[in-house]
C-alpha cells in the first residue's frame, strides 16, 4: 500500500510517494482503508518544518481522514468490517480535559499520521461519521470542525443571540461560521479579501470587514456592537491579531485562542484582559466525545462542510501548495482511494 511521507526537512516538495507494508492490526486495534484526508495548516508547518518537531523519517503526515473498517484486532468491541469512520486527531482523548499525556496521541505529529492508503489506529481513535456526508465530506471533520465546535462549547457554549468574531475564511473560521448559524449566535467575519467575504454572507454572516481595508477592525468590531465588544473571538491569527481581538471583546467575554497565523511570537498588553475580565483560552482541537457530540449536531442539521478544492493522491504535494497560497476557503481535501 502507498503511503505520502516525510523523508527530509526538504518541504512539501521533497514528500515522498513510499510503497509500504500492509498494515496488521494488534489487540485493540482496527485497519481502516483510507477514501479521503482533508489537510490543515499544522499538516503543512509539520511538513515544511519536521526538524523543530523532532519528528523520525520516515512520518506520514496528515491527522484527518475518512474510510471504512477493513480489519479487526483482538479486543475490539462496538465496531465492525465495514464501518464508516473518521480518525480522530488524538488517538487516545476520549473526553475529560487534556493532559500531557494526550498531547503526545497527536496523529501527523507524534503518532504517524494518515495520508496513506491503509493505516492501523487504536479503536478508541476512531469515530463513525454521519451518514449523509461523503468520504470527502466526513474527512474535513477531525481537525478544524472539531476545534470551531470545541472552541464554540467550552467552557460553556455561545447561546443564540450572542455574537461571534471570525477572523479569516481557512478551515477553522469556515466551521465556526457554519456552526454559528446552526445554534442561532450572530457572526462578524473577517477576511482580506470581499469575495470571501460575500460567501461568508451567504453562510449566514451578518456583517463583515474587511481587515487589510479596515486595519482597525477592531474599533469597527466595537462600533458593530454598540460599543460592547463581541461575546467570543474564534482567534486563528495569533500575535499579529490577539490584541485586537482582546480589545474587539466585551467586559467579561471570551477568545479561544486557537492559531498562529501571523507568526509564533508577538507582544500583547496583559491590561485589557485584567480590566475587562475576559478568559483567553486555549483550543488543542478536541475530545472524541466532542467529536460525538459534534457529529450528532451535523447530522441533526445535515450540514455539509465547504470543501475549496479536490486533489488526486498522486498530486497530494499541490494541495499544500495551495494551503501555503491561502486563496483557498473552507477546507482541501486529497482523494486517496
Ligand atoms: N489549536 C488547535 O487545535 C488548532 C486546530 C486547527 C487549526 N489551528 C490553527 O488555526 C489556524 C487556522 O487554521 P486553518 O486550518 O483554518 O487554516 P487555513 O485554512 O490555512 O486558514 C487560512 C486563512 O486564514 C486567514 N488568515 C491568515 N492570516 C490572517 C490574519 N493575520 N488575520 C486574519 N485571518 C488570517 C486567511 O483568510 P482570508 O483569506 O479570508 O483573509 C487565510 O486564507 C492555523 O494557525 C492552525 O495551525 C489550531
């Protein structure tokens, strides 16, 4: 079987089309033959930089993919040949809150990831999908749906009427917007660019900004709200947007911090957060009971993720070129089977 791997810290264009064993499955384990891997942002810093993530060559790349059951371990119970799953990005977070320990199940990271044609995952790192949604549909769930639903239910869901901030049109915003309009919570999206946000509109945003235009869209954010501030910021962009994400949000609100955008490193003013009692939190995708309860919303609704573009195995590499690119909105997804 063919896998996609990471053989030099070369980038996505040294990724390596690898013939490997067929994988066997151990106690409490399940094969799953994989249909589709959709991709996410830490799958290509993983790829463009494997060497700061200590990670071995060879490593698959990719956390997120849909397929279907082909082989049972020892063990397994509540699952069968055949079934139709999803990975879950950490192999091993049923629920409860993470821990180190957690961390260290990352599909694509610390644990191999799933752009191959079978993979082996433990049971547990394993979750049916909703029956309406193709493969490549269900395979845009695991990393970016969860961490917009996560980041939109916790510590205590957004309720209907309270406003949300996205900022940007990639996976994770895209979701968020989609999962705004489902549990009736008001929606101010960002993007550099107003075709995007049009369709933003049309997924039900109620105002937008466009933030290369309105660098101080913070103070537009403001003026949206009479002057209060959003209830919740869905922060992707990290140091070059928290500060105004913090002064975008209303006294006693919330941001799930959730991404790094515009870089790794950045100032922010502690005051803001202290003055306004606002709880910055951060997102590390989710819980596979959130997973659960996060499909039973989307099958309740039939939403249907917005998938930007389709890539043919063999052409995985363009995929990430097109992620490096950020013309894309919503999600890209590799066809493998
Ligand atoms: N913590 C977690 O568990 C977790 C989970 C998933 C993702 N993430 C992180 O969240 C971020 C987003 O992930 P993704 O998969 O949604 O990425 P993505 O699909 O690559 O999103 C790219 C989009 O983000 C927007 N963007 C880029 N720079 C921006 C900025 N300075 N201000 C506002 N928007 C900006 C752009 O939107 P426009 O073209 O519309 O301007 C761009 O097209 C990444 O940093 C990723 O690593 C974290």
């Amino acid at each position: 079987m063919r896998a996609w791997e990471i053989v030099s810290d070369g980038g996505v264009d040294a990724l390596a089309l690898n013939e490997n064993p067929m994988p066997a499955p151990g106690p409490g384990q399940v094969v799953v033959k994989i249909h589709a891997s959709s991709i996410n942002y830490r799958d290509l810093t993983t790829i463009e930089d494997p060497v700061t993530r200590k990670l071995p060559y060879p490593t698959i790349p990719n956390s997120d993919a849909a397929g279907e059951i082909v082989a049972l371990g020892a063990g397994v119970e509540g699952l069968a040949v055949g079934d139709r799953v999803a990975s879950c990005f950490f192999e091993d977070w049923p629920a409860g809150p993470i821990s180190a320990a957690i961390m260290g199940t990352a599909l694509g990271g610390a644990h191999p990831g799933v752009l191959a044609e079978h993979v082996v995952l433990s049971a547990g790192g394993v979750i049916p999908i909703p029956d309406h949604l193709t493969w490549r549909q269900a395979a845009t769930l695991p990393c970016a749906a969860l961490t917009a639903w996560h980041a939109l239910s916790e510590p205590h869901p957004v309720q209907p009427g309270e406003t949300v901030l996205l900022l940007g049109t990639g996976g994770v915003s895209v979701f968020a917007q989609q999962f705004c309009r489902m549990m009736g919570v008001r929606t101010i999206a960002t993007s550099s660019s107003d075709a995007k946000l049009e369709r933003m509109r049309e997924l039900g945003a109620m105002e937008t900004i466009n933030y290369r235009d309105t660098p101080d869209w913070d103070r537009t954010v403001r003026q949206l709200t009479d002057g209060a501030g959003v209830d919740r910021v869905i922060e992707v962009g990290g140091p070059g947007t928290l500060q105004k994400s913090i002064a975008a949000t209303r006294v006693g609100g919330h941001v799930a911090l959730i991404g790094i955008l515009s870089g790794v490193a950045g100032t922010v003013s502690p005051t803001d957060i202290m003055r306004k009692s606002i709880t910055v939190r951060g997102i590390y995708v989710g819980s596979r009971q959130m997973f659960a309860e996060m499909n039973a919303a989307i099958s309740h609704h039939q939403l249907e993720p917005v998938i930007d573009e389709t890539f043919a195995f063999e052409d995985a590499r363009s995929a990430y070129h097109r992620m490096r690119n950020a013309g894309h909105f919503g999600k890209l997804v590799i066809d493998v089977a």
